[in-house]
C-alpha cells in the first residue's frame, strides 16, 4: 500500500455525518462514518474497523470520495460480460432480418435460426449457437409471428390514398342527406366456412406435435357479417351461396340494425355481388368501396380470424345444418360481446369524422 492520501477539504466530519443519515443507502452510509473519522482525527485503522474492511479499501474509498465526492462511495453497476455482438453487427442482424432472405442467394425463404448463425459466421466471423442468436433477437424486439397474406399486387399508394380521402368521401354522402342525420360507419364482408376445415394452434409439450380432427368432405356455408365498431354492435346472416339475392338480404337486415331517424356507410370490397347495379339498397344505407385488393382495411377480416381462433375452427362438422347452426352460435356469441366488436373493429382513419 502506498502513503497516505489526504481528503479533500471542502468537507469535515460533521457534514460526512449528516450525508450518511440521509442516505438510501447502507454502505454509502457506512463509508461516510468511516471517513468522517479520518475528518476528527482518528486513525485510518480506526476507520477501517468502523468500515469493516482493510486499510486497502480505505484508501480506495478516499480516492474515490476526492475524486467524485459523496457519490463516489455509491455502489457502481458490476461491467458485466463483454457482448457477444458489437451494436454495428446487431444492427446488421436487424436489417438482415427486416429485409428478409433472398432465395436465390440465401438457399431458404424465411429466416431460421440456424441460418442466421451461417450468416453472422460468414460476414462477421462471429460463431455463436441458435440459443444465442435467438437471445439476441429477442433483445432487439423481435419474436417469431405467423406473416399476414398481403395480395401480391396490392398498390400500398392507393390504400394510403383511401385511408387520407375517406373523410372527403364521408363529407359527400353527409351532404346528400337531412341536416342532422346521424351517420353510423359499418364494414361488412363474408367467410366461408366448411367441412374442410382449419385446424389452430395449440398449447402442447414441447417437442410433441398435437394432432386435430380434420375433415375432406366440402360442405360449406357463408357467413355475412357486418359490424359497426363505435356502437359494438353487428349484423349477420348465414346463407348458401354469395350472389347479388343474398347479398341483398344482408344489407336489409343491416339496414334493421341502424339506428332509427340515422344513416348508415357501408364499407365493403369489390366483389360482384356488392358493386351490382341489380342489389337492392336500402334507403338508409350507402355503399363505399375499398381499394381492391386490400383486405386489411376491412376490421370484419380480422372478426372472422378470431371467430375461426375461437370458435370454429378444430371442428368436424356433421351436415350442411350442423355447419349453420355454429356459424350462427358462433356469430350470436360475438354480437353478445360489444366490447369485441369495439376492440377488434375500431379503425382510427374510419374514427372522429
């Protein structure tokens, strides 16, 4: 050990005294009734009994108060193990993972694990386990999901189009009716469902696959269903067939369901049946079409997967009437839950106007 150094002497033990009653903390407060010892002249041995430590760690406690003061006697975070990866190579694996792979360099259509491990290896030299880079991904934010279907020629520019001139579009149909008219938004769309059906996913041991009831027969029946988010309430109608008869059902029973003395908009997608000039429309409704090709518009796409998640699907089902009953139990359980058709529904572009 090496000579004693002095403290600092814009402090004294009286003060050291009154730091230590304050603080949080009971070994900054300890180091500070010991150094406030040193202040009234006792010895460092002194103040290493009162510490509980070696005159050693004293003297580091005096370099460390000198140099920062009270603070400096705070417990400091431990450094930690060097990372694996530098912040320029995880922001490499982030943008490799955000562009995905290209098939025709890369050998595989989706990123596993493994793959990336062969990647950092190639480009970085680094050579780590899939535990590791799975730990990684999952630090930078990133889990694994099952991909939405996007419409391979869908236009991005006109769906962004419609989502910032629906308000315009809105304006125009308010203007054709009374002063006053409330208007009430509506999306509207149709699912099949069959004796060809989905199976979900499912809680099981890891390294087991589970195995779900699935059916080849092709009877099916077609649910059309409407909600209007803000009021969480919904129509729907369980038919045979998607023609411009059925079609014209759905909009009547719709047209039952909104408000008396109110208007309702019906957003739906171009198939058609919807845009036919031979559909009936009721008075108190009027028709937008979305974008083509452009799905998650419609909040009614998302009704459907979490009627089948929940309700439908993993099912063989017996009949042609056996299919109708749960699609209609199906429907009856979602309009009993307001909330859901709010939660799930809403749109903030579709919202306030």
């Amino acid at each position: 050990m090496g000579s004693a150094i002095g403290l600092r002497d814009d402090f004294d033990g009286a003060a050291l005294r009154r730091l230590a009653r304050l603080s949080k903390s009971a070994n900054q407060a300890r180091r500070l009734l010991a150094l406030a010892q040193i202040y009234d002249g006792s010895s460092r041995s002194e103040a290493a009994k009162i510490g509980g430590v070696t005159l050693q760690i004293v003297r580091d406690w005096v370099i460390r108060f000198n140099a920062r003061g009270p603070d400096g006697l705070l417990d400091g975070k431990a450094p930690g193990k060097r990372p694996i990866l530098t912040d320029a190579q995880r922001q490499s694996l982030v943008e490799i993972v955000e562009q995905g792979p290209i098939p025709a360099i890369h050998g595989v259509v989706r990123w596993r694990l493994t793959d990336l491990v062969q990647w950092l290896h190639d480009e970085f030299a680094v050579s780590l386990d899939v535990t590791t880079v799975g730990r990684e991904l999952r630090k930078l934010g990133y889990v694994k999901l099952t991909a939405r279907p996007r419409h391979y020629a869908q236009n991005e520019q006109a769906l962004e189009a419609f989502k910032k001139g629906f308000a315009d579009a809105l304006a125009k149909v308010k203007a054709s009716l009374p002063k006053g008219t409330p208007v009430e938004i509506w999306f509207q769309d149709e699912a099949r469902v069959g004796q060809k059906n989905k199976i979900t996913r499912r809680w099981a041991r890891r390294g087991t696959r589970p195995s779900a009831p699935k059916d080849q027969r092709t009877k099916s029946a077609y649910i059309f269903g409407a909600i209007c988010p803000e009021e969480g309430k919904g129509a729907g109608l369980v038919l045979p067939f998607c023609n411009t008869e059925t079609m014209t059902l759905h909009l009547a029973e719709i047209s039952l369901m909104v408000a008396r003395g109110a208007h309702a908009v019906v957003l739906m997608d171009q198939a058609g049946w919807h845009m036919t000039a031979k559909l009936t429309v009721p008075k108190n409704i009027s028709i937008i079409a979305l974008p083509a090709k452009c799905p998650e518009l419609n909040p009614v796409e998302n009704i459907w997967q979490f009627m089948r998640d929940n309700w439908l699907s993993n099912r063989v089902f017996t009949s042609h009437d056996n299919i109708v009953d749960h699609c209609c139990e199906a429907w009856n359980k979602l309009i009993d839950q307001p909330w859901r058709i709010m939660t799930i529904g809403r749109r903030q572009w579709a919202r306030g106007l």
